[in-house]
C-alpha cells in the first residue's frame, strides 16, 4: 500500500512537471510572424544621458528589445534581450494603438529650446515613418510609444549606468559625527579692566605750636 501510494505521489509530480515544461515549450515555440516590424525612438540632450535609445526588432535575431546610453564623453552602455512572441506582439499592439503610419511631427509638446529631441522611426511590411517631438515629457499619443519600450526594456533588468548627472554629484562638506556632540566655539577672554589710580593723600591742618600768641 505504501509502495503504491509513494509511487501515485512521483507519478503527479512527473506530470506536474511535464506539464509546466510542456506550458514553457509551447509558450516559446508560439507562431510567430515577424513581418519587418522595428519600432525605436531615440533622445537627444536629455538630462540622463547625451543620448538614449530603445529599439524592438524581430528580423535579425528573432524577437528581442535593445537599449543604449551615451553620455556626453561618448562612453556608451547597451544591453539586449530576447522577447516570446506573446511579449513582442503586446508591445507592438500598444504602439499600433496610436496609429503610428498617420503620425507627424509632434504640435503639443513643450518645444522649449533646451528640451529633450525625440526621434521616432517606425515600420513594418506594409508602412515605413519617421517623426519627432521636442518635449520635456511625451504628450499623447507619442507617449504610447516611449512607454511600452520603455517597461519591456527595463523589466526585470538593471538600469543603464548611473542615472545621477556628473554635475548633480558635487563634493558635499562633510556633516558632524552622528551622537557627538557639536565643538562649541572658545570664548575670547575679557580684557582686565584699568587699574585705579591711587587717590592723592589728603593734607592734614597745621596747628599753631602751642604758647605762640
């Protein structure tokens, strides 16, 4: 009895584990059709790096999402990885939502001088456009492109470099020792008051000698 029972337990614990292989498996061997599709955008000036970039592509390594960093030095930092099909299309159905072939220049954006530059380029089998949009934060609908990019590129990874600019990093003084405590300033010493000077003796009265007339 004991024997069946132990064998009934590694019986549905084989298939249990057969059955979330077989779950991986068919979730990676999805149908897939890639059709050309890149979407990318690309920031200039902006104040986490000289410039940033993400881009999803499926025709030269199958599915997978890039992203760079170059600081204003030129040192650059990139990372990629590969993406399921499911996670792909999702993207991509996020970024189809804007109707990004009828997309132009951007009018709404902030468009300040010292703003960051957006530069989209996006294309399938079917469309191929390029826009941009000068702005502090994306307006909608572009911000329906960053976005998704954005969160499948730095899901479960690290971020790129140090988002802190060099210039925010200036040496602070250093603070006083925590539980001590703080050095009091001396006191400056009083100056001695002036010595009096003595008071002049006064003069006792002469008497007149005694018999004198």
């Amino acid at each position: 009895m004991r024997e069946r029972l132990l064998a009934g337990l590694v019986l549905a614990s084989a298939c249990a584990c057969g059955g979330a292989q077989r779950e991986q498996v068919a979730r990676e061997a999805q149908p897939f059709n890639c059709r050309g599709r890149i979407a990318s955008y690309v920031v200039a000036h902006h104040m986490a790096g000289d410039e940033l970039g993400v881009q999803i592509d499926c025709a030269q390594a199958g599915p997978r999402i890039q992203r760079w960093r170059t600081d204003i030095a030129g040192n650059r930092d990139e990372d990629a990885h590969g993406l399921t099909p499911g996670e792909f299309d999702k993207v991509w159905r996020e970024i189809d939502g804007t109707g990004w072939p009828n997309l132009r220049d951007c009018g709404n954006g902030t468009g300040g001088k010292q703003d960051p530059i957006y530069m989209f380029d996006i294309k399938d089998d079917e469309n191929q456009v390029s826009f941009q949009c000068q702005s502090q934060s994306m307006p909608y609908p572009y911000n329906d492109i960053v976005d998704p990019l954005d969160f499948a590129a730095q899901s479960g990874r690290r971020q790129l470099g140090d988002d802190e600019p060099a210039e925010m990093k200036a040496p602070r003084p250093p603070g006083p020792v925590k539980g001590s405590a703080p050095v009091k300033a001396p006191t400056p010493a009083k100056a001695p008051a002036p010595a009096k000077a003595p008071a002049p003796a006064k003069a006792k009265p002469s008497r007149p000698a005694s018999g004198a007339r």
